[in-house]
C-alpha cells in the first residue's frame, strides 16, 4: 500500500492583502529601535508595491516618546532631532523622502486612544514593536475585538506582526485576529488561524515585566540592545511580508534570531 505523503502547510494570504481596492491600511505601534526600521521597510515595501501595480500602503505610526540622545545610532534618528515625537520625526522625513502622506500619531496605541479615535483600530495590518508585555497584549485584545465588530468594513484588522527582542536575540510572530478563509489545494494543507503572540506566550508571559527604564546615554543604550539586532530582526520582518505580498502565501509565520550564534530558526506553521 503506497504510503500517504503529509502534505506542507501553508497560510492564504486574504485576498485584500493581494488586492485592495485602496491603499492598504498599516498600523505600526513604536517608533524605536524595531519601530523605526521597520517604518524604512515599509516605505521600500509600499514603493515596490506601486511599481508592480499595487495601490501599496497607507501607514499609521503610534509613539508618544520624544528623541533623546540614548536614541541616536541604534535607532534611526539625528542629532537635530532631539527633543521631536519619534512618529512625527519619522514620519514627516519619509514622507518628504518618498512623497507619501502618511501619518504620525504622537500617542501610544491603547483602549483609551481607541475609544476616542475608533477609526486608528482600523488597518488590515498592524505591526507592534513596542518592549512592554502588556502593551503587546492590549494591543491584541483591541484588535480581535475589532476584526468581530467591523466585519463588513474595508480595513477590518487581519494580521498582527509582533517584533520583539532582547540584547543579542528577538523573534518577529506574524498572527491572525480571525480564521482567514483558505483555499483548498492538493500539495498543500492551508491554515487559516495563526495564533497571535499572546495566544502563545501569553501563559509564559504573564510574570515577566519588560526592562524599559530609559537609558541615559547611547553607550548604555547599547549595553541593553546590541548595535544591529533590530535592522536585523526587521529585515527578517520586512521579508516575510513582502513574500505575504507578492507571493499570497507562507510557509513559516515568524522566526527565531540569535545574533551572536549567528542563527535564525524559522517557526512553521502548525
């Protein structure tokens, strides 16, 4: 009897990912070390999008901190813009670099923000770098209360990417708010529902509290977080969703990185 080939599985990208009638709403929630790398990828995402004949990205950015000196090298800032909101300085430079109109909210993204301003839960994509626990979890309850209120909306919340990391390792976990409908195939197995970074890590989580006392200098800056670790846990981020883009389909929904062992582990999706 010939034996039965286990088939690889894979995540559908929703089709308004592939397709959008609009630009496609993103939400990026920290404008630091992750944050403000990561804001660079999706301006060369959004670019390369419209050049293939996709409408690209409209991006939200949710920071409440302002520049310090700690700031400056490991994440993308200049010295004349200390004392600036972190999302307005990022923001009104990418959008001068590129010509986008893109927007800088100078506040952090939480139930309060929301409730005041419903319309910034509404973004197909949103993607959390921010250093808190609770933070991250807020930031995920929002959303999949969201994605069951505004089913017939155009930028119901689809995806959430959480980038998190500590001084030489990080992991990036790409999560689903709802069960994205999936084809069926015969060399794959599709999966709908990726499990957002707290559905995961949540029980494990739940004690731990985040080291995010402010440095007071860019040396000790870096004894907390190693010089490259975020331009290289972003550019791991950045390539995972340009291959949700551009290929509709994925057959890892994140990664483990280890910058001082030089490796990365990719995390399948079961």
């Amino acid at each position: 009897m010939k034996k039965q080939q286990t088939k690889t599985k894979v995540h559908i990208a929703h089709n308004y990912l592939i397709s959008p009638t609009n630009p496609l709403q993103v939400n990026l929630v920290g404008a630091g070390g992750n944050g403000s790398q990561m804001l660079t990828a999706l301006a060369r995402i959004s670019q390369s999008l419209i050049a293939l004949g996709h409408p690209g990205l409209s991006v939200r950015v949710f920071d409440d901190d302002k520049i310090s000196a700690a700031n400056l090298g490991r994440q993308l800032f200049a010295p004349s813009e200390l004392g600036l909101n972190k999302a307005a300085a990022l923001v009104n430079r990418i959008n001068r670099f590129f010509g986008f109109n893109w927007k800088a909210v100078p506040e952090k993204f939480n139930k309060t923000v929301v409730c005041i301003q419903p319309e910034y839960q509404r973004a197909s994509l949103t993607i959390a770098c921010v250093d808190n626990i609770q933070a991250r979890t807020e930031i995920e309850q929002i959303l999949t209360k969201a994605a069951l209120e505004l089913v017939n909306n155009r930028d119901r919340p689809l995806y959430v990417m959480d980038l998190g990391n500590s001084r030489k390792t990080g992991q990036v976990l790409l999560g689903t708010t709802i069960d994205i409908p999936q084809p069926s195939m015969k060399k794959f197995s599709p999966i709908g529902k990726l499990p957002l970074f707290g559905e995961e890590f949540g029980d494990q989580l739940s004690g731990e509290i985040s080291d995010s006392t402010p440095s007071c200098s860019m040396a000790e800056a870096l004894k907390k977080q190693d010089l490259f670790i975020n331009s290289t846990l972003v550019n791991f981020a950045a390539s995972m969703l340009w291959s949700l883009f551009r290929e509709g389909m994925l057959e890892y929904r994140g990664l483990y990185l280890n910058l001082k062992t030089y490796r990365s582990q990719p995390i399948t999706i079961n």
